[in-house]
C-alpha cells in the first residue's frame, strides 16, 4: 500500500502541482471559457408551497414506514447477494414503490400510504438516517492515517471535480440544452449539469469501503479524504449555481465564509469543550451523550441554515468528538447505529418514490453520453492525476473508480435542481438511473482493478 502515501520531497510537490494545474485548473478555466457567453438570469421556480389541506395521518405513516423499510430489506440483502451495495436494492424498492410500478398497478393504495403528508415525514425520517450515519463515519474516521493522505486528497479531489464538471458543461451547451427547462437561465443550468455530474456519494463510498473492509485501510482513507474535498467543493459550487439561480441572499461568498468559520469554531472551541466534558463527567455517561447528542444535531442544522447541507455538519461533529469517551461508544452503538439501521434505507427508497421510470421515455437518448462522462470524467481527473503524483497504475485506477459511486450526494444535489427549477423531472430521473448504474458498477469495476 505504500503507493498511496504522499511525496513529501521537492520532487513530489512539483508533481502535485503539474497535476493540479493540468487537471483542475486547466478544466476549470476551459469550463469558465465556454460558459463566458451563456446568457446568466434567474429562473422561474415551479410552485413549492404545500398544497393546502395536506393532512398527516399517523396509521398511514407508520404503515408507509413498515412497508418501506421491509422492502428495501428484503431487496438490500438480494443485491448484496448479487455482490452489490445494498443502496442499489433500497433505491431499487423505493422504485418499485413509486409510481413507475406500485403506483401504476394500484394508484389510490399508493396515494393513501404515500401522499403528500407521508412523503413530508418519511424525507424527516430519512435526512434523521442520513445525519446519523454520517456521524458514525466522522467519528471513525482514523485521524493519523487522513493526515498521511497530505496534499494528494486536496489535488486529486480537486482533479476529480474539474475534469468531470467540465463534461457535464458540454454536455448541457449541447446535447442537453434540447431539455433545459424554459424558466432556467443557461448559465446556471450548464453549471448544475457540470455539478451533477462531478459530484461523489461520500455516504454511500463509506459503506461500500465498510462492506469490503477497505474502511481502516490506506487506500481507504485516501478515498474518503479525496471524496470529501470533492463533496466539498462540489457544495461550494452549488451554492454559486443557487446564487446565480437568484435564490441564495447571501452568495457563495457568504455561503463559503460561514462554512469556513463554522469549521473553525468546531475545531478550535468547541472540539476542547467537548473534551473537557468527557473528562469531568466521565462517570456520567448519559449526561456526555446527551451533549453529545446535541452537539451532532446542532451542527447539522448550523451548516443546513448556511447552505451546505446537514450531513457535513454531522460529520464534522463527528470527527471533533472525544474518540477515548465511553459515551461517545454508548451513543454509537445502542443509539445511532440502530437507529441508522431502519433510517438509512427510508432515505434509499425515498429516492425511488420520487422517481417515475415512464418519463425517461422521452430521454432515454441521453443516457449514454451522461454515463459515459460521468465515469470517464472521474476516472480521467482521478487516476491520471494520482499516477502524476506517484501512485501506482492499480490503485491511481482504483481511485478513480471510487470516486466515480455516486447515490446519496447526487440525490441530495439532483433535489436541489428541482427545488430551484433548473433541473426538469425528466432529466432529474435520468441522472437517478445514472447514480444508479455508476454506483452499481463500483464494486466489479473495483473488483476488476484489484482495487479490494
């Protein structure tokens, strides 16, 4: 494993720069050159405003719940019999649940467990799933080894983002803008399209590493590191587009210096306030957990009210907790793991729910180029770029597959575009089908670099 370990010579530095340039600059700045002419503007956002008189009955949600998580179950164990990750069977329920098949054979059974006030709690349920897990991933994450990644994780999860978003923006100047809604301007819609295509699904990454026991290893961090860097500034980017959309009051800019204080206030304040808790009251476990606690949802709604979404509040609380405190132990495991474990999936099968197969009748053309950049553009700013820095052909290719699993990010992205009305519904199941075959492909395609 030692080619994943960071150059710390002159030589290596020079070539984490040429990598750097030539793989994050230079795509960037040929996006930043073809989107110079697209004409920027707001854009008309559909109606989002509740529908009025929507009711939430208990006995239908608690219904809806039994149904949805023994259906991504059931089809989360039969992928993972196939060698899958079990997010391809629980997105695949939450299909089979959806309109394109449970609602077509039984529409008004489906619209009496799935409607309006049941789908609004099961997304409360399933962001609850969300946030958890990745606390549990922050605070287990191994800090010494994040540290041995060095300035590689910065460069190719920089890399991993440029070449890929450069892709999409192509991609939506030509064969896309034949879909682009009539209300969204062209400029924010080509930069969401180079988004939606770049991004990585850090959630989904860690629990295929965790399945395949690659969690604890070298390559395993260096791609949870690399994928937070991309994740991360994969928000920052979005964050333009919803400025640009003529949505976000406070622009990038502030979006930026918010998240970058608030990560310095975690660290520095409270980070040692946590510690010294743990340490006074450490015969008093379930007072600890219970800041703790706090301290985990606090966090995520702090970056959710900034604008980059409540699951890297969650992992940074995560990874400023006391690692040494029983208490931090006793919440993961009698709290947030079982919780997690019927959460998670309410989440993968929302993202069927809200898919409708039928309207990528109209689409199914695009579907090939999409995949297409959306694997080779990660496999090109990724693997190219880490055998630039040092690494060795078999994992610099491992990596790039890696970074190419998409699912839970995507989603999260893909639903902002549809808030916003940059994204029309059926471009956004195009790209779900994409999630779903790039993040199917992780595992052979990984398997077949030797990459495990």
């Amino acid at each position: 494993m030692t080619s994943t370990r960071p150059a710390t010579t002159g030589r290596g530095a020079v070539r984490h720069g040429l990598a750097y340039a030539g793989f994050a600059v230079l795509p960037a700045a040929v996006a930043a050159w073809v989107l110079r002419g697209e004409p920027p503007g707001g854009v008309v956002r559909p109606g989002l405003a509740p529908a009025p008189g929507v009711q939430l009955d208990a006995a239908h949600l608690l219904l809806a719940v039994v149904l949805v998580v023994v259906a991504a179950r059931v089809a989360g164990g039969l992928a993972e019999r196939l060698g899958q990750p079990a997010v391809i069977g629980e997105i695949a329920a939450g299909v089979l649940l959806g309109p394109s098949a449970f609602g077509s054979v039984t529409p008004g059974l489906r619209e009496e467990l799935f409607g309006p006030g049941a789908l609004l709690a099961l997304g409360v349920l399933a962001q609850l799933g969300v946030v958890f897990f990745m606390f549990t991933v922050g605070a287990e994450l191994r800090l010494p080894l994040l540290r041995a990644c060095g300035s590689r994780a910065v460069v190719l999860g920089h890399t991993g983002i440029a070449v890929p978003f450069l892709g999409g923006v192509l991609l939506a100047v030509g064969p896309l803008a034949a879909v682009r809604p009539a209300g969204a301007a062209a400029l924010p819609y080509a930069m969401f399209c180079g988004i939606a295509l770049s991004v990585t699904a850090f959630p989904v990454l860690a629990r295929i590493l965790a399945e395949r026991g690659m969690d604890g290893t070298r390559m395993g961090t260096l791609s949870l590191a690399t994928a937070g860097v991309s994740d991360l500034t994969a928000w920052c980017l979005l964050a333009v587009v919803v400025a640009t959309a003529g949505t976000s009051p406070g622009g990038p800019a502030g979006t930026l210096v918010l998240a970058l204080g608030f990560c310095a206030v975690m660290w520095l304040l409270v980070r040692p306030a946590l510690r010294w808790a743990a340490a006074v009251a450490a015969a008093r476990t379930g007072a600890v957990a219970v800041v703790v606690l706090a301290t985990l949802l606090a966090s995520a709604a702090a970056t959710d009210a900034i604008g980059v979404q409540p699951i890297f509040g969650a992992f940074l609380a995560g990874v400023i907790v006391p690692r040494d405190s029983p208490a931090v132990a006793e919440l993961v495991e009698r709290v947030l793991r079982p919780a997690t474990w019927w959460l998670l999936p309410v989440f993968f099968a929302m993202v069927g729910l809200r898919t409708d197969i039928g309207a990528l009748s109209a689409t199914a053309w695009l579907l090939p180029p999409v995949i297409a950049v959306a694997v080779g553009g990660k496999v090109l700013g990724v693997a190219v770029p880490g055998l630039v820095t040092g690494m060795a052909p078999r994992p610099a290719l491992a990596l790039g597959v890696l970074m190419s699993c998409r699912g839970l990010t995507e989603i999260i992205v893909l639903q902002v575009g549809l808030s916003i009305g940059v994204l029309p519904t059926e471009l956004f199941t195009c790209f779900v089908v994409m999630a779903l075959v790039t993040t199917a492909a992780t595992g052979p395609l990984l398997t077949l670099t030797g990459g495990d």
